[in-house]
C-alpha cells in the first residue's frame, strides 16, 4: 500500500459522463459541496460544452489540477485514467450510478469523503497500466496505454482468429478461436473475468493472457510477471487490437502488437476505508444466500 498524500487539495479537475441528462445538475450539486470546503473546481472544455458550460482545454486543466475527478461510471474513470496518465495525478471516480470497481465514491458519500480527504484520511493506490505500440510492416509505430486490456478479436463472426504469441523473443503460442485479452490485474474483473479468466488483487505487478472461446481445451490463462514482453501477431487477412474498449487498431500480417507493464502505473485515490474484497462481496454476489 502507497503511503502517498496530496501535495495540496486546492483544485480538483472534473470530467463528466457523456450523454447523462442528469449530469449538468449533478455536476453543479457536486461542484457546490467541493467549494464549500474550499475546493476550487474546473471541467474540461469538452465535458462543459456537453452542459452548456464553461472549461478549459483538457491538459490545462490536468496541470491546474491537484487532483482529477471522474462524475459518472467507471467508463468515465477509465477514459480519465488513460488521457491523463502523463500527467502523474491522482484520479477519484464519483459513481452517478450503483457502486463500480473503480468509481467507488457515490454521491450521497461525497460529503463525508470530502472531509476525509482533508483530514488526509485517504490513500492512494497506483495500478499498473499497459504500455505498448503496434508496429506496422513499414516499421511504423503507434503507442498506445491501457488501464483494464488489450484485445485481439476477430473482426467478422463468421470467422475464427488466429494468434501468435511470443513472450520475450520466443513464441510459445498458437491461439485459435474468438481472440485473446492482455489484462492488466484491475481489469481482471472486466472481460477477462467474463471469458473465464481469474480475478486478480488490483496492486499485484502481472499481465493476465486469456483465450477467447479457444478451439482447443488445452488452452488456459497464463499469468506472466509485468516485466514481459509480449508480442501478438496474426497471418490472419485482418484482426482488431481492442484498447480499453475505447480505441481499435486494424492489424494486417506482419503488423506487431508489442505489450508490457507500464514504467508508471495510474494512481486512484480511495476512501480509507474502502475494502477490495468487499467490492468484490457485493458487485460479484459472492457469499450470496450464505
């Protein structure tokens, strides 16, 4: 556990959840109650033109920051998350809905976490990301990070993906069947945990491989340490490398998909007392009727 604090906690970044009806209003009760404690806050600009408001450019306002804020779902998180990553702040996400894996604060908690903040009862956990790049055949390369996964998939249903799989320089794997997901440990609990693949405690350093509907029972997840690196590739005609569920990259043979854990992770900050496993109780129903 990280025993890191807040420099200071005078400005807060937001950016808000988009197509919401509800958010403006959210936003501005929210906003209200963060400058009640002497918080000053500022929104993006894209985020303010959704509400009819005024904000500033996306990386102004992450510099201005002293930390940043999600208001919606843990979409809104992870799209933060990722546009931020080079600028080293710390991210909360404020739920506008039921309790997420990332955006843990609701808004009815927003008030008491408020106050825990300045008492400095808090922490800040970081989480490893992805970094990586797809190289082109012409050598060209296109970086990219990832918070939850990277996806290899098939781009039609009619037909079946083949993946190879080198770790370190050496191939070790043939995949065939709907793809395979790279997962980071907090994003084990997304598509990886829906295609069979184990839940990981988020601070944990590894990459989760995990085969999509695979058409052969030999293949299973693999853990690997976060200091790999991981090299796809598909003689396929066309296959889709899936970025957090946000970006897509076409991949023709002999482009290369490389992967690793990012040198710099994502830092969340949480409710002192907020406890993973609990998370896990209640989103997962684990323990339910027991």
């Amino acid at each position: 556990m990280s025993s890191e604090k807040l420099a200071q906690i005078k400005t807060a970044g937001f950016i808000l959840k988009p197509n919401d009806p509800e958010i403006k209003s959210l936003y501005e009760r929210i906003k209200a109650q963060f400058e009640s404690k002497g918080i000053s806050v500022i929104l993006a600009e894209r985020s303010a033109q959704r509400v009819g408001l005024k904000g500033m450019a996306f990386e102004t306002m992450c510099e201005k920051s002293d930390f940043l804020v999600s208001l919606g779902g843990d979409g809104t998180l992870l799209s933060l998350v990722r546009r931020s990553h080079g600028h080293d702040k710390p991210v909360v996400g404020i739920n506008a809905g039921n309790l997420g894996f990332l955006a843990d604060v609701t808004i009815d908690d927003v008030e008491s976490f408020l106050d825990q903040l300045i008492r400095d009862e808090y922490r800040i956990d970081e989480r490893m990301m992805i970094e990586g790049y797809l190289q082109r055949k012409n050598g060209q390369k296109e970086p990219f990070f990832a918070f939850n996964d990277v996806v290899i998939t098939r781009p039609v249903v009619s037909k079946i993906a083949t993946i190879y799989a080198s770790i370190d320089g050496e191939r070790f794997n043939t995949y065939k069947g709907d793809g395979l997901i790279i997962a980071t440990p907090t994003g084990s609990t997304a598509y990886n945990l829906a295609a069979g693949g184990p839940v990981m405690y988020p601070l944990t350093q590894a990459l989760i491989m995990t085969p999509i509907l695979a058409h052969s029972l030999t293949q299973r997840p693999l853990v690997v340490p976060a200091d790999f690196t991981i090299e796809l590739s598909s003689p396929e005609e066309r296959v889709i490398a899936v970025i957090d569920g946000q970006d897509d990259y076409e991949m023709v043979p002999e482009d290369v998909l490389v992967i690793r854990g990012a040198k710099r992770g994502a830092k969340l900050l949480h409710r002192k007392e907020r406890n993973y496993f609990s998370v896990l109780r209640e989103k997962l129903s684990w323990g339910a009727g027991n």
